[in-house]
C-alpha cells in the first residue's frame, strides 16, 4: 500500500492482528522500551464525555484563564467522525474562551510537532473507544500530561507518537516485517530498519488528530503576553542589562583604581578580569531574551492585525478605501520593532542616566553636574515631544499621499477616459511640496535628538568641570570619576534620544492600526457548543425521507440600512427556504439582492427581523458556524483570487493542508464545471500558482472559481450571486447541472 492510497486513520482487520500490544515487544516506528511492560499512557488517557473536562483543565493549567463556566459535554454524534469532533472541539474551546487550532503533521514529523503544540488535546484512535491526550507542556524531549485529577505525569514524547500513529502503521507493519524476515536482519538492527522503512512508505502521510489551545486573536492583549511569557522575559531582559551594567561600572572601578594608584595591583586586575568575564554571559543572555521578546510580541501583533482585518465590517472596508487600508499595513510594521525595541531602550537608558548622575554625583562638580545631566535629559524629553508632533503631520501627510495615488491608481482608465489631460496631475505637485517641507522638519528633529543632544552633553558636562577646576578643588581621582560620569552619560543620553524617537514613531503608528487592533475583539461571549441534532425537531427525526423537505433557512421580517444612507437596502423581508429547495431571485440593480444574499450568508447581520437556520438564530449557532452552514459566493468586488495555489483556492473555505480525497474531489468539481482544460494547461495543475502574481485567470475561469469554492464547503446552503453572469450558453449550461446536482438547497441571484 502506498503513502497516497493510505485512508488516514482507517485501519486494516488485517493489520490490526499484527499490532502488539504497548509493551508485548519493541514498538515499531516509533520504538517503545523493550522493558515496559504497560502503556504507560493508560492512567493519563480522558475517556470521550469528559472532553469538556480535559479542555477546561488544559486552558487553566496552561495560563489560559477560562471562562469560569461549566465544562461543555460532547453528544455521541460528535464522535461518529473527525470532522464532527473537530467541529465541536472548536465550539466548546470558544465557549471556554480560549482557541484550539487543529494541527496536522507528516508522519516523519510527528514528534517534533508534539513538542511545539502545549498545551494541546490529542486524540488516541486506535480502533477502541475514542481516548484523549492532554498534554500541559514541555520538559525538553519529554511532555507533561495531565491526569483526571489534575495532576502532571512527564511521558516521553516518542511514548504518545508511537500510540497516535500505531494505527497508521498498522496497515502496512505485516508487509515491512516480512521483508525484514527474509532479508535476515540482526535483531540489534531491526527497530533502526523498521524505523526507516517506515518513514519511507507513510512519512508523507498526514497525522492529525490533535487541538493546540491559545487564547483567540481577539482576547485583551495583556493576557496574550502574559500567556506568551513575555512580561517575564522582559523583566529578564531589563535585569540582565541592569545587572551588566553594573558590572561595566565595576570593571572600570577596579581597573582606574590601580592606575589611578600609580601601581597595578594584581588583586584587582584579577577582580576586574572576573567581572569582566562575567559581562559577556550576560550581553549573551540579552541577545537571548530580546530575540524571544522580539518574535513572541511579533506574532502577537500580527495575529491580532489579521484577525482585525478579516473581522472589519463590509461597510467599513468600502468607506475607508484601499489606500488608507494599505497605508495601516505599511504603518503596521512600526508597531513590532519600533514598540518593543523603543520601550526597552527607554527604560534602560532611564536606568543608564540614573546611574551616570549617581557616578557625577561622587564626581569633582558633585551635585551641580548631576543636576545638569537631569536638566540635559529633561531637554531631550522636551526635543522627542516635538519630534512626535512632527512626525504625526508628516505621516499624515504621507498617508495622504499614499491613499490618492492607490486611488487614482484603482481609477486610472476612467481617469484617462473621462478626465482631461491637463487634471491628471492636479493637486499632486502642491502635496508633495508640503511632504517635502514636513520631511525637512523631522530630519532636522531627528539631528537634534539623535546627534546634537548626546555630542553637545559632552560640551556641556567638561563646562560643567571649570567651577571646581578654576577654583584648585578636588583631587585626580574624583576628575577621573568626573569624565567616566560624563561618557556614560553620553552613551544613556543616546540611547534614551533613540528610544524616544522610536516610541513616538510607534504611538504614531498606533493610532493608524487600533482600529484593527479594536475590530479583533468585537462580538459577545460565544455560544456553548450544541448537539449533533440541535435546531431538528423530533418531528424531523422521524421522518426520515420527509426530512428532505424541512425548513433549513426562514426569514421574518428582515430590514438593513447601510451605513449613510437614509433608505433601506433591504425593508420587511420574510422567506422560507427548504432542504432541496432550487431558488431564482431576480430584480434590477440596487433591488437589494446582494444584500439579501449577505443576510441569508451570515455576511451582514440584519438591523431588525428574525433570521432562523434549523431552527436556531445566529448568536446561538455562532457567525463561523453559521457561515460554515451556508456557503456563499458574492459578487467580483467582494471575492478575491488569493496568491496562491489553485488547490488553496478552492479549498481555502474547507480545511487546510487537505486530504487525498479533498484534492480528488476537487478535481472532479472543476471537470464539472468546464475548468478540465484550465488544469490540462496550467503546467502545474493543481498546484498551480494563481493571483497577481501567478496564473491569470479570466473573468468566466474566476467565476467558475468562486462556484467550486462555495460547493467544497459541502454547506447545507449555497448562495450563488452573479455567479453566471460571465459564462456562455454552453459553459453556463455545464455549470448549471454542476451546481444544480452539487448543492443540497440552492439560491442564485441574477438579473431578469
């Protein structure tokens, strides 16, 4: 059997006999210990009803803080098959609070996948009651598992591979012994041989089966990074720079005090040798920490952008226009560095100056130089304010700059048709006159924090040396300790001016990308996870071939407005749809069809009326479960061609790396409808590169595109909007009966 015919996690009657027990020999592939007599996953496995329970537990022990609700119980129809488990694991992660993303990794990658999901759930399938995993975190190659009791057991990592890939290897484990056998392999060698054969008949397969929680993109961003640990390391990282500073300040104590003494004491050049060996640890341990801060905090924002971007409103999206959203994503990058490496300049250039003051305090000046330092910082705090000012209008300006030219760009055939030739650089050159003025103020601002500043502290902190100098007072020693205050002071006047400057440019930023930052978190407490049957009444259970005929989607009464304007889209709209039902709505542009269609879709949520899918509304079922129900493919402007494969365009609304039979699927719906000589030339197929940057696609291909999309989510309802107005007789046709045998209960907007 081969890695591409292999059925998942379906195992063979067969092979199901030649797998041993845990323990009754070496386990093969992943290799139990010969001596261990008992699984020793046994007392640490979840039976399926306590799920719930097992989710609750891992968000807690992991940092998570769960919503303190009672743990969700699964139904027996949850566990008939993986994606209805998936289903409701996902539900009930987002009614704990917390998020758990499906992982799914090659079988030669198993085990270093199970060392970056904590805390995470796996499943133990292996042809017996349906088991769970949870696993809290990693203890170097070892993972800590929780038992029912709450408690942590550590479990070596090959132990929880070896049992969720087992029925993997069962199917073709019968085969691989017999060519050992024949081929006399020593029993010293044969776990090693096994091992090999095996990565290389099922390493491709994919092992899934495992939820690793995190808390969602929109949860406040203080428990994001208290989760991530990054308070932590920047406490780390702070004292690490404190305590190598101090060590710095030492080295020179010890050093200057033997010179300064006329001869060198052995005693303290090996003490200033010591410490100076000590720093080196340290400045290791900050690159160290900062690199993790920098890549956690990284990831954080990023994930809170995307999630805001996608969770933006249709309406908002239209009213702001491309550029003003490109200029947020180009503003967005100042957010990562400029934030996080800004703030821990800034407060450890504070912790640099107040050292520098305590050394010119026990300088020849004393307190009068320590007091100049504090009036100098005090003006460089004064310059970075007024840098910020500029700065904002100059980014404004920018911005403005940037949002007329993709405007003009998106609009420049009907510029050059409809605009005369003498406009169509009207206004450009008066506003790049004024960028250029606010760019010559901020350079001239960044000069005076960034050079003038730190360079003219040196001037003023030797002027500061003349009153005790002229007046004869103060030994050598304490000059010494003078001019050390006055370059370390120099160095923290830098650092403090650059780090200033980068958390103004990061405030800047952020009022541009805190609407998407706020966006993320928008929406109430999720709803608790339903049954397998919620919303089918027992009347619907029983009547078995009747049930074809049940309401799925009923409106009441439904009205939407859009935002400015006064007239409604859509007024007092009452529809019911049934299972199998074939729905032509017609009416003429700006009828209010599209938007209809984004009500019944879950795209829009109306503004008055009751909207019912099986029986349940939408903050019951939930705006994801809802849209996973009923699969839409809107107008052109409003559905995209992504940059990718023509596989990920398809099954970007399915599941994601897909199975052998999503692929074969998917192929089989695009021959339907008419995109077979689409993939016989695309040198790639499948796997093609599409988008802008990639294989273009005409305007009937793109539409045929959306179709096959919509009908791979395999939703209880397809909505079709515009979806034939591109094609010709014939290809219309083909796709008609692909769409019409396909969807389960169907609605298609057109014009009449």
């Amino acid at each position: 059997m081969t890695a591409e015919a292999q059925p998942g996690w379906e195992v063979r009657p067969d092979g199901a006999e030649a797998q041993p027990g845990w323990g009754a020999r070496p386990q093969p592939g992943w290799g139990a210990r010969p001596d261990q007599a008992v699984d020793p996953l046994g007392a640490l496995e979840w039976p399926a009803e306590r799920i719930g329970d097992a989710l609750e537990a891992l968000a807690a022990q992991g940092g998570l803080g769960p919503r303190a609700v009672a743990a969700p119980v699964p139904a027996a129809g949850h566990l008939r098959s993986a994606d209805a488990l998936g289903a409701w694991i996902d539900q009930a992660a987002a009614y704990l609070g917390v998020e758990a993303e499906p992982i799914a990794a090659r079988y030669d990658e198993i085990g270093e996948a199970l060392l970056r999901v904590a805390p995470a759930l796996v499943w133990l399938r292996d042809g017996g009651a349906p088991r769970f995993l949870a696993v809290v975190e990693r203890r170097g190659r070892d993972l800590a598992a929780l038992r029912a009791d709450r408690s942590t057991a550590r479990v070596p990592v090959e132990a929880i591979a070896g049992r969720i890939c087992r029925p993997i290897e069962a199917q073709v484990l019968p085969e691989i012994e017999r060519v050992l056998a024949r081929a006399a392999v020593r029993p010293r060698r044969r776990a090693r041989a096994r091992r090999a054969l095996l990565d290389e008949r099922i390493g491709p397969v994919i092992v899934d089966g495992i939820w690793s929680l995190r808390l969602p993109p929109g949860a406040p961003l203080a428990r994001q990074a208290m989760a991530a640990r990054i308070p932590r390391r920047l406490l780390g990282l702070l004292a690490a720079h404190a305590a190598g500073y101090t060590l710095w300040i030492l080295v020179w104590m010890t050093v200057g005090r033997s010179i300064l003494d006329d001869h060198l004491d052995e005693g303290w050049l090996v003490a200033g040798a010591l410490l100076l060996a000590t720093v080196v640890p340290l400045r290791q341990l900050m690159a160290w920490l900062s690199g993790l801060v920098a890549i956690d905090s990284s990831a954080l924002v990023k994930q809170r952008l995307l999630s805001g971007a996608l969770a933006l409103d249709a309406e908002e999206v239209r009213s702001e226009g491309a550029g003003r959203f490109l200029g947020r994503v180009i503003e967005s990058e100042a957010i990562e560095g400029l934030a996080m490496g800004g703030g821990v300049a800034a407060v450890a250039s504070a912790f640099e100056l107040a050292a520098a003051a305590a050394v010119l305090a026990q300088g020849a000046a004393g307190a009068i130089h320590a007091l100049l330092l504090v009036a100098w910082a005090a003006l460089v705090v004064a310059l970075c304010v007024r840098f910020y000012r500029r700065r904002a209008r100059w980014t404004a300006a920018r911005l403005a700059m940037t949002h007329d030219l993709i405007e003009r760009l998106v609009g420049h055939r009907t510029r050059l048709a409809q605009e005369r030739h003498g406009r169509w650089h009207h206004g450009e050159d008066e506003a790049l006159a004024q960028y250029l003025l606010r760019s010559r103020d901020i350079d001239r601002s960044q000069i005076e924090i960034g050079a003038l500043m730190p360079r003219g502290w040196l001037i003023a902190g030797i002027i500061g040396l003349l009153p005790p100098f002229l007046a004869g007072t103060g030994s050598a020693g304490a000059y010494a300790v003078a001019l050390g205050g006055v370059l370390l002071a120099s160095r923290a006047l830098q650092g403090l001016s650059g780090g200033l400057s980068s958390l103004a440019s990061a405030v800047i930023a952020w009022e541009q990308v805190s609407t998407l930052f706020q966006a993320a978190a928008r929406g109430g407490p999720p709803p608790p996870p339903l049954p397998p049957d919620a919303g089918r009444s027992p009347a619907r259970a029983r009547a078995g071939d009747a049930e074809a005929r049940a309401v799925v989607l009923e409106a009441h009464e439904l009205s939407f407005r859009h935002k400015a304007r006064a007239r409604p889209a859509v007024i007092d709209v009452s529809v019911r749809i049934a299972a199998g039902d074939r729905i032509l709505l017609e009416g003429p542009s700006g009828g209010g069809k599209s938007t209809l269609s984004a009500l019944l879709s879950g795209l829009r949520a109306p503004d008055a009326g009751l909207l019912l899918l099986n029986g349940l509304d939408r903050h019951m079922l939930g705006a994801g479960a809802w849209r996973r129900r009923v699969a839409a493919a809107p107008q052109f402007h409003e559905n995209h061609v992504l940059a990718g494969t023509f596989a990920y365009n398809l099954l970007m609304g399915r599941r994601w790396p897909p199975r052998p039979d999503d692929l074969a699927e998917a192929e089989e719906i695009c021959h339907e409808l008419g995109l077979g000589e689409l993939l016989g030339r695309m040198p790639g197929g499948l796997e093609q590169v599409v988008g802008e940057t990639g294989w273009q696609l005409s305007h009937g291909e793109r539409s045929r595109l959306y179709m096959a999309r919509a009908l791979l989510q395999d939703a209880e309802v397809v909505v079709l909007d515009e979806s034939f107005a591109a094609l010709d007789p014939e290809t219309l046709e083909r796709a008609l009966r692909c769409v019409l045998r396909r969807a389960r209960t169907l609605v298609v907007i057109a014009h009449p």
